[in-house]
C-alpha cells in the first residue's frame, strides 16, 4: 500500500516534477509570483512550491534564484543524489505538476518521444504512489504525448495498487488548455467583429495534431471569420506546437505558452484546495472510466457511444475536491456538420491508436 502523509504543515503544497526544464522553469516562476494573488491566498495561509528534477545544478540553481523573490510562496529544491530526493518533494503535495520528459525538436513527432517519456512517467507515478495521499492529490500531466501518456499513468495506478478507494483515477488530468489558449487567442486575431477581452473557444478530443478539435461553431464571433479562413484556423490550433519549434529553429519548444497554460490550471485547483472556490468547469483529457470498468463520471456513459468508445476523451467537465464529477456530452451534438462528419472520426481513429500504445506500453 502506497505511505499515506498528512498535509499538516502547510495549507497548499505544489509539487513541480522537471522543475529545471523549459516548461518547468517559467511554471515555477508564475506559481511563486502569481499563485497567492490569482488563487486568493489568504494571510493565515501557507503555500509550499516544491521542485523536483534530475539535473541538480540545474534545479538547485532554479529553486535558489526563485527564492530571492519576495513572495509568502515558500521554495524547496530536490533531485535524486541529494537529501530524500523525489520522496520529500512529493510528501503532502496537493497538486503535482509533471512537465518533465524530453522536449520536441524539429521534425520529432510526439510518438518519437514516447518510449523515453513513458519510462519517466511511470516511475513518476510510482513515486506518487509512494509518497502522496491518493484519495487527496491532483496529478496535471503536461509531458507529451499526452494522449499516450495518461493511459500509462493510469493503467500503472491501477495494476500497482488497490487503489479501488481512493479515487485517483478522478484526479488524474492530461492538461489540454493550450490548445484552448490558442484557439482564443487566434480567433481573436481572425474575427472583423470587435471582440472584448478573449472569445472562449471550447476544444475536445486530444492534445496532437488532428486530435484537437477546435469548436469555433460554438463562438459567435467565429461567425466573422471568413468562411475560407476557418479551416486554416483550425489547422493552426491543431499544429501550434510545431510553429513555435519552427520559430525557435530547433533551439526548443512551446515552452512559455505551455507554462501559461497550466499554471492557469493550477490557479484553478489552488482554489479548490483553499475553499476559495467548491468547483470549477475545465477541460481537461481524462478517462472515462474508473478503476471498477464503470463510467468515470456523471454523463461519460452518454459520452461515451458518441466518441467510438475511446476510453480518454477531453470534454469540458465539472471539478470539485474529489476530482471530476460530471461531463458535458451534449458538446457532441452541438457541434456542425463539418466538425461532426470530418474532424471528428480523424480524431477518434487517431486517438485509438495513441491511447492503445500507451495501454500497450503499460500492459
């Protein structure tokens, strides 16, 4: 059985797991700059940022430099040949972030990198199993393929432990919302109307390639894009990733937009954990199944039949504490004619085949 700690020393604890990276690096920033104000961070309220990574120059270096800011938001630095390592970085952590894993380069794909990101996802995971209280934790997974790398995640929670009880599989999110920050922000660009603040863009499916499927019929303002626009539009949220890579010129990847994106995220369940809000309304690429093969949530059993029955779907989902708890599966039926009959089977074909090589991996 997984070593159960209490979270008796702090009210909030974050754990960063590749800390020292790219993503890593300005997610660690944001959460020590921004977190108390965005999250509401009271005075009689103490938040922990614990980061984790196997370079030790590296994160040390990180963790110290951030530890010079003059926030309450108090730093820890952990790698494996120092103190308890892993172990002291996960014990009592609320919200586990895990970019780590090997960045994109130019023309990798993210099946290229999924043999070496699985082997460090899953010996993640069998830290947190170790060292969190899993009818507690909230586990965001950043590292690519996301697609493929949930399932192993979850397939590992499942085979390891009973963990039947707990509730973990709830809790486990593939983090989707830069393809919604994308979406927003390119409709913005492309729409004539005058649009205030940032349209949002609901968007399902998976997080690569022509799994992401950008919902511009359900904007209003998508409807002042040119009609021979929108397909580009699409296409451009979809591959975002590899015009960032192409930018860079192989020098990295989507990396400050990625932190962006999931520290929104963990502003989101800071807020859960604080009693500052009781739930939110997110997408984010989960099962939909739990740990006893039933439907993970209220309406994934009508969602399900409507996606193929591919057992990970993102859809915009209600979140509380105990982790999801309902799914909007009418998204499907409202979405037109051509994200029905032509993005949609792309999607599921696709995502059949990223999520068996992940149970395959994990089998």
């Amino acid at each position: 059985m997984p070593h159960i700690t209490s979270n008796d020393q702090t009210d909030l604890k974050v754990a960063i797991l590749g800390a020292a990276g790219g993503i890593g690096q300005s997610l660690s920033l944001l959460v020590k700059t921004q977190l108390g104000h965005l999250a509401g961070v009271s005075e009689d309220k103490n938040v922990k940022l614990a980061l984790f990574d196997v370079n030790k120059d590296a994160v040390n270096g990180v963790g110290t430099d951030l530890s010079h800011i003059d926030t309450d938001v108090e730093v820890s630095m952990h790698n494996p040949s120092e103190g308890d390592g892993i172990n002291s970085a996960l014990k009592g952590a609320d919200i586990v972030v895990i970019p780590a894993g090997v960045p994109r380069k130019p023309g990798m794909t993210r099946d290229d990198l999924f043999n070496i990101n699985a082997k460090i996802i899953t010996s993640l995971t069998d830290s947190i199993m170790e060292n969190c209280d899993l009818s507690r934790v909230v586990v965001l997974l950043i590292s690519n393929p996301v697609n493929s790398l949930v399932p192993v995640m979850v397939n590992r929670l499942n085979q390891k432990v009973n963990h039947k009880n707990t509730g973990i599989e709830k809790r486990v999110f593939g983090v989707t919302n830069l393809d919604l920050v994308r979406a927003s922000t390119f409709l913005k660009e492309n729409a004539t109307d005058n649009i205030k603040g940032l349209p949002f863009v609901p968007v399902i499916g998976g997080h690569s390639g022509e799994t992401i499927i950008p919902l511009f019929s359900q904007n209003e303002h998508a409807k002042s894009v040119p009609q021979d626009k929108l397909a580009p539009l699409v296409h451009r949220v979809q591959y975002g990733g590899d015009e960032v890579v192409k930018a860079k010129n192989g020098a990295g990847s989507a990396t400050l937009s990625m932190a962006h994106a999931g520290f929104m995220c963990v502003v989101r369940f800071a807020k859960l954990f604080l009693g500052v809000d009781s739930k939110f309304n997110g997408t984010y690429y989960i099962s939909l199944k739990d740990f006893n093969n039933a439907p993970i949530a209220k309406n994934a059993e009508t969602l399900l039949p409507l996606v193929n029955n591919v057992p990970y779907f993102a859809v915009p989902m209600d979140i509380t504490l105990e982790g999801v708890q309902s799914l909007d599966a009418d998204i499907i039926n409202r979405m037109n004619l051509t994200e029905r009959k032509e993005l949609l089977p792309v999607c599921l074909e696709q995502l059949e085949k990223n999520i068996a090589k992940g149970l395959e991996f994990s089998a």
